[in-house]
C-alpha cells in the first residue's frame, strides 16, 4: 500500500474526477490516522469538483448516528438537487427502509434488516441524477456511517463504473470490525483506487509551519516541531497556534523557549474524540499509569484491544514509544476525566503497581489520588514513599504522602511516629504549619505511646512555637528515661545540649547531662557533624572566637549538603562564623546553600537561610542586602509562623532600616507583636540590641540604655557574654554619652576593648571610636584613626563610615578644615554605599554628593546632626531653652546637651556665637 502527502492524493483524485466526467465511473477510498488531514482533502476536493462543473453531495458519519437507520443515505439525498417528484419518492423510500430496519431483528445480517427493493431504488435516484450532471459523491468518516447505509453506498459504487459518478469515502485506520466489509467490498472493484494518506514529513510539518510563522521563526524551533507534532497537521497547527499566543502576550518579542500551551492540549483532545472510544480509553489509562504495561489490567480489557489502540494513538502522532509525545498532552487527557472515574482509575493503579513491585513513590502518587484502598501495605508504602521525597528534596510530596498514612493508619503508636514525621516534613515549607500536631503530640506522649527522638522532636518544636511549659514537661520526660534509651534518642539528647545551650540557655537545666557514652551512641556521619557544628557554636558564644574552631567550621560546611537533617548543621556552622568575626568567610557558604534549598523547595530553610544572611550582612555593613535578606525571610515565611525566632530577622531589619533613616518604617516593624518567650531566647538578645538602636537613633537614649543594658544582662547570666554576638557595652556606651555620662561610657569601653582579642576588629574598632568621644578634642583623631584602620580590616562599610564621620567632627572642632574636608569625601562615600542617609546628609546638607561632600552652608555649622542643628537654629533665634524644649518634644536636659556638644563642634563657649547662617538641614521634628 502506497503512502500520499497531500498533494499527490489531491492529483489522484483529480484523475478520478476526469475520468468520471467521461463516463468512466471511480470510487476512492481515502484512509489515514486520526487528524492527518482527510477531511480537509475531502473539502478542497469538493470544491474544486464544483468549480469545473461537477455536482458535488456530501455526507458524514458520526459515532452518536451509527445507529440511525439510513442516516448517511438521508444526508446525500438531503444534499441532491432532485426535483419535488422524486424527492418525495426518495422520502418514501427513506421512511420505509427506515422501518423495516427498525422492526428487524438486530441480529440479523444487514442484508436481512433492508429490502434489496428500497437499496436498489435509492440508489437509482441518484444514478439518475449522474445522468443530468456528472455527480460527485463525497462521505466523510464513513467507518462511522451505520449499516444500512453502507450497504447502500457499497451496492452504488458497483454500479458506478459506466456512470458519470467519482465516490470519495474517507475512513480512519481505526475504524471499526463493522465496517471490513464495507472496504473489502469495494476494494475487490477494479474502477476503486486506494489513497492512503501519511503524516506529514519533518519537511511537510516545517513548511506548514512556516507558513503561518515565516521561515526564520520556524527554523529556530526546527526539532520542536515535528517532534511534538509526530507529523499530525493537526498539533503541529496547535503548536503554531500557542507560539502565536505567547508572541502576543510577550509583546511580540520571539519567546526564548519552545512554547507548549492550552491549544496544543485542546488538539491532543480532539484527536482522542474523533478515534474509536477505546483509543480514547487507553489514552485515560496511559495517563494515569504512565506506562503502558498494565494497561489492560487496568481498564479491564483484551491485550489485543490496548495493543491496536496504542498502534492507533502512536500512528496519530500523539504517542511515541508508548509515552505521550509532551506532559500538556497527558495533562489535558487527565483534566476531562471524571471524579469518580479519576478515583477508581487510581485505585485500580495502586494495587496493580503494587503487585507488579513499583517503587513505593509510584504506589503512593497512585493512593494520593484514589478512592480509598483497603490494605495492610497502604501505610507502610505511604512512609516509605515520604521518607525517599525527602531525601530527594520533594518536600510537598512527601507531606502529602504522610498525612494520608496519617488518616490510614489506626494504631496509635505508628500513629505518633507518623505525625513526627509530618511534623519534620511540613517544618521545611513553613515553621508553622505543625503547631496544629503538638497538642496531639503532647497528649500521646502523656499516654506513652511518643518515645525517644520523637519525643525530642517535639520539645524543639514546643520551644520554636514559645510553649516553654510544655517544653519543659518534655524534657522532663526524656529525663525520666534514664539510661535506657535507644541510640537514635541518646544522638538528639546528646545534640540538643549545646543547642539548647546557644538557643534557649534557661532550658539547659532541665536537660540532664547525658553519660560518657553518649557522644559513643552517635555512629552516623551526619549526627556527627550535627554535634560538632552545635558544639563550635556553643564555643564560640561561651568562649569567644578561635582560629581551630573556625578552621573546624569550615571542614563540616563542606561535607555538608542539605538532606532532610543538615539544616540544623548548615545554621549552627554559619552562625559559629558569624559570631567569630568571620562573616567574610559565612557569606559565600550561606549564598551557596541558599541556592541549593532554592533548587530542593525547601521555603523554610530558604527563610532561615536568608535570616541568617541578613545578620551577616549587618555585620559587613552592607544595609541594603541586610534589609533585603530580612524582608525576604520574612516574606517567604510570615512573621506569625517563626515563633520565638522572629527575632532573628525583625532584629537584622530594624537595624539596616535604622542606619538607612527608615525611622517611619522602624516604628512599624517593632509595633509588630513579638512573643513573650523570645526574651528568654538568643533571639531575643538581637531583638532588644535592635529597638535600643533605634531609640538611640531617634533620640531616646534612657530608653536605649535600659534596652542594652537588659541584653547584657541576661548575656551574662547565660553566659553568652561575648563581643561576636551583641556588644551591648559598645551601644550602651554610646547612649552614656549621648545622656552626658562620659566616665561610665569609658567604663564600659574599656571593658569591651578588654575582651576583644585580635580576632574581633569590628567591636574593637566601634569601641575605639566611642573611647574618642570620652577624652579632649586633640586626642581624638589619632583614636578615631586607628578605629578606622580597624573597621577597614574588618569589613563593616557602615561602621567605618561613622568612624570616619567622627574623624571630620574631630579636625572640624580643631580647626583642621582641610584635612575634614579630604576625610569628608570618604566618609560620604562609605556611607553612600551602604545607603546610611542620615549619615550622607549630614556629610552633605544640600544634597550635592560632588566634590569632597563639603556642603554650601559653611564649613564649621556641616558638622552638627539634625538633632543638634534643629536646637542651635531655635537658640539663635533666641528662643530658651524650656521653650525650645516644648517646640521640639524634647527635655530641658536634652537641649542642654545639645548646645553643649553644639558649641564644642563650633569652637564657641557662649550662645550669642551661634552662627546668623545656621539652616534647618533635615526634619521639624526631633
């Protein structure tokens, strides 16, 4: 059997048609798969039929009217020019065929069920007709024409072969057995030709493509197009149809990938309902399973039906090596399926995988979405099923997974391991989604039925959550255990320790200390990175930064992936960096596994990772990634969800917004209600540093003060009482002298400078640069100096700029103009880059970020901050002091502190110096 493209089947019948016109009868019979274009040779042909003269009838098939006794006779007489005589007598024998099909037993051959009389007499009417005009006679999809009518058409085309006449019938390759002898009959006549069209070549498909696209736009996609097509005209027309879509939507700008959209679905479907029913069937089935090897158990038919249906679905183009040709087409094939029928679809597919030994993920995604399947190895496939999403990173999967072995399991105990496992799975896409499980928890461990590393699951989730009475209860319980305990329980005891001990220091006591061999029960290498990563943060916060804990950190960082249980080591390690002074050395590792819990899913570790990130980038002085870092962890798990850990990063935004002037936007995020468990945090330590920053920032220092000095407190009685993580004596400090108490600001600096060692430069260098403003003017710049040279060494851009700051106020007060003004350029510079406003604008009041930052208002008066101009200006005006006390919102004492650190800025001693030009720079407000 020879196979056509297109335009030689439509040369073929236009020799048909000449003969025809001559008298010389043909009959063709044009086969193919589904959608290869058949009707749309039909048509053309018709009309060009019509244009050289020729009458052309139609007719076609449909699968709902194969039961319609002469359906397909009727349309074609429907369609005949016939004069009113013999359309009523064609009308007469119509209704009579009619009935005598219908009053015959069905069984019966079609022969029996229509009188040879009304055949031979119908098909007379239209011989006839040939006689006035040469007729063509088209039906398209005759394979679903019923059968009364095919023995019409097959008793007209014998008779054909003298007439004026070309018969054109179209049927697809999987039609049904009814129709064989309809083919055979005509076949066997020698004036019927066979045209067998084929799908369209890789060349066909790219000039159709081309067509519509033009060459250049079809070349870019070249083996898209035909392998998504599998030469079906049809997709291949939908696949331009989407890539039009998509320009349209892109704003015609050519997309950069291939685009597979709705249209392409929508002509998978049409294809499917033009077939036979059981090609659409199969290819229910074959979406569900994927596969098609249990096909036939599934759908509960014949191998021979499901292995003629594929050949079918493969031969249309939409499948390819058993599998559809693009996941839009499964998607769309799925989407028409009912409920019930998707249910029980599932159902069947689940116990078929089972039995053949599918991998449980195979088994589970079947469960997910069955009606329920009654069987012991449900809930153990179900875990097993989670337990591989996790390590592969399918968070979603795996808590779909556990919470239907939830709902299937009913004993009580498995029960509670299940919910742990949940509890775990759901906490990587969002801390708080388990809280709804730890009463549940709580109760069953009450009752006995949560034990050992379960049990110690939940105590870490009650003390996330701030439920420290429940927590407490936990421990409490594992303490009552004893000695016996299974390894896996010592390992979480033995590592909750020096995490309890970084994290929740008031809980350390009610965890008692575990035996020698507790660090022995531990065997797996990633427990063991656990430990030594909590270990060397606990070190760390106790003892201060070492060199050998760091060199340590960095080796478990690089063993280090993020599996279901390393998040706990990834923080610990990044956080041990960070509080040694060495977020240079955090940063790339926290970019690196930011990126790979981006590619795993993972929103929860994302949010701690970008938490985490936030406060490294504090301590680089770099505010803007500090804010950005903070209001993404904060973005991809909301606030209400971080528990107690909110703290971490509201702390790192607060202080980025304050040191950028976001003081409107400050006073919003610390309006946001915190739990009253964080304080008994490390978390809350961050918090408490963070809001004395800003009210220090907005000129509240008693306020600030009390916050620092609370933070140190508590450090202390922790024993956490290191510069790394809150130098609170630097800050409290600070607010000593801003409240006129430059000996216990000394104090308190010297104590800092004290225990910085070498490895802290940072805290070093802050400290240094307060010291300066506690002694005379002329020793200030050679202390401001090295604080700048220290604060270089280290990193932080923004703590540098305010050492610099202070460096121009020193040669300001001293009358060195020339060397403030070299100094000044830097400093601007610095705190432009790390977007610290308040500090350019005092560097340049007007704006003007050129030059040297020197500004237009004169030299000596740049120097004052918005605070202490807006007073002097009010002073020169000669208000007094309680009068500029009410305008201003502000104390007596605080405009008296003003002016004092006014008139040392300006070398004057007395109030009637104040400078006549003196200009408010900033806000009205204090």
């Amino acid at each position: 059997m020879s196979l056509f493209e297109r335009d030689e089947a439509m040369a073929s019948l236009e020799g048909l048609l000449a003969n025809a016109v001559m008298g010389k009868g043909r009959v063709a019979l044009v086969g193919g798969a589904v959608a290869t274009g058949k009707s749309e040779l039909l048509h053309d042909f018709a009309e060009q039929a019509i244009e050289l003269g020729t009458l052309a009838i139609t007719a076609t098939g449909s699968y709902a009217e194969r039961d319609l006794p002469l359906g397909v006779i009727g349309q074609l007489i429907q369609d005949a020019p016939l004069v009113a005589q013999e359309r009523e007598r064609a009308m007469a024998l119509l209704d009579e065929g009619t009935r005598t099909v219908m009053s015959s037993d069905p069984r019966a051959e079609t022969l029996e069920q229509v009188d040879a009389q009304i055949v031979h007499a119908l098909c007379t009417i239209l011989l006839e007709l040939s006689e006035r005009y040469p007729l063509m006679i088209v039906v398209d999809d005759v394979h679903h024409a019923d059968r009364a009518s095919l023995l019409c058409l097959a008793y007209l085309s014998r008779r054909v072969r003298f007439a004026r006449i070309v018969a054109v019938f179209s049927h697809s390759d999987h039609g049904r057995s009814t129709e064989t002898f309809f083919q055979t009959e005509l076949l066997r006549q020698p004036h019927c030709r066979r045209i067998q069209l084929a799908p369209l070549s890789r060349a066909g498909v790219m000039s159709l493509v081309a067509e519509r696209v033009g060459r250049e736009e079809a070349e870019r996609f070249s083996e898209d197009w035909y392998a998504l097509s599998g030469g079906n005209p049809l997709l291949a027309g939908a696949l331009v149809d989407d890539y039009q879509d998509a320009l349209r939507s892109a704003g015609e700008e050519p997309p950069r990938e291939f685009v597979v959209g709705d249209r392409y679905g929508q002509a998978v479907l049409s294809c499917l309902h033009r077939g036979e029913p059981q090609m659409l069937q199969v290819a229910r089935g074959l979406a569900v399973l994927g596969e098609p090897d249990l096909l036939a158990r599934l759908l509960g038919v014949g191998p021979m039906i499901v292995t003629q249906a594929l050949h079918s679905l493969t031969v249309a183009g939409l499948l390819v090596q058993g599998r559809f040709r693009h996941e839009a087409a499964r998607t769309a094939v799925l989407a028409e399926v009912d409920a019930q029928e998707w249910m029980e679809l599932h159902h069947r597919a689940a116990e078929l995988a089972y039995d053949a030994g599918a991998s449980t993920t195979t088994v589970a995604d079947h469960l997910l979405q069955a009606s329920r399947v009654d069987a012991p190895w449900v809930v153990s496939v179900l875990e097993d099923a989670a337990r591989n999403a996790l390590r592969e990173g399918c968070v979603e999967s795996a808590v779909a997974y556990l919470r239907l072995a939830w709902r299937e399991c009913a004993d009580e105990q498995q029960r509670m391991k299940i919910i742990t496992m949940l509890v775990r799975a759901e906490w990587r896409i969002n801390p708080g989604a388990p809280a709804g499980h730890l009463a549940e928890l709580a109760d069953a461990m009450q009752r006995g039925h949560l034990r050992g590393s379960d049990a110690v699951v939940l105590a870490r989730a009650l003390l996330w959550h701030g439920r420290f009475e429940d927590a407490r209860d936990v421990l409490e319980h594992l303490n009552g255990a004893g000695d016996d305990m299974d390894p896996e329980t010592m390992t979480e005891l033995v590592i909750a320790r020096p995490w309890l001990r970084s994290t929740h220091p008031p809980f350390l006591t009610h965890l008692r200390q575990t035996t020698g061999e507790g660090r022995a029960a531990i065997v797996s290498v990633a427990a063991n990175r656990r430990l030594d990563a909590a270990l060397a943060l606990a070190d760390v916060l106790a003892r201060g930064p070492r060199e050998e804990v760091v060199n340590a950190v960095e080796r478990i960082l690089r063993g280090c992936r993020l599996d279901e249980m390393s998040m706990d080591t990834v923080e610990s390690a990044l956080l041990a960096l960070t509080y040694a002074g060495r977020p240079d050395k955090a940063a790339p590792w926290c970019d690196l596994f930011t990126m790979e819990a981006t590619s795993r899913h993972a929103p929860s570790r994302q949010a701690r990772l970008a938490a985490i990130r936030a406060e490294i980038a504090i301590r680089q002085g770099d505010m803007p990634g500090a804010e950005h870092h903070a209001l993404l962890a904060l973005d991809i798990v909301p606030p209400s969800s971080w528990g107690v850990a909110v703290g971490g990063p509201l702390s790192s935004l607060v202080l980025s917004s304050t040191a950028m002037g976001k003081y409107d936007a400050v006073h919003g995020q610390l309006d946001h209600p915190v739990p009253d468990a964080m304080f008994q945090t490390r978390y809350g330590l961050h918090y408490l540093h963070a809001r004395g920053r800003y009210s220090l920032a907005t000129d509240h220092p008693a306020l600030a003060l009390r916050d620092f000095q609370l933070c140190g407190e508590l450090m202390g009685r922790w024993d956490l009482d290191v510069p790394g993580l809150v130098a609170w004596r630097t800050d409290a400090a600070e607010a000593c002298l801003r409240l006129g108490r430059p000996e216990q600001a000394r104090h308190l600096l010297d104590e800092q400078i004290r225990r910085c060692g070498p490895a802290m430069p940072r805290v070093h260098g802050i400290a240094v640069r307060l010291l300066a403003a506690t002694g005379e003017v002329g020793h200030r710049p050679a202390l401001l100096r090295q604080a700048a040279e220290l604060l270089q060494a280290s990193g932080d851009r923004y703590e540098l700029a305010r050492a610099l700051f202070d460096l121009v106020e020193a040669y300001y007060a001293l009358g060195e103009y020339r060397r403030a003004g070299t100094i000044a350029g830097r400093a601007h510079a610095a705190a432009q880059e790390c977007h610290a406003e308040p500090l350019a604008r005092a560097l340049s009041r007007d704006g003007d970020s050129g030059g040297s930052g020197i500004s237009t208002v004169t030299a000596p008066t740049r120097v004052l901050s918005d605070a202490e101009r807006r007073v002097a200006v009010l002073a020169a005006a000669g208000y007094t002091n309680r009068e500029i006390a009410g305008k201003l919102y502000i104390t007596i004492s605080t405009v008296e502190q003003h002016l004092t650190r006014t008139y040392r800025k300006l070398n004057i001693t007395r109030r009637a110096d104040l400078p006549s030009s003196l200009e408010l720079g900033g806000s009205a407000t204090a």
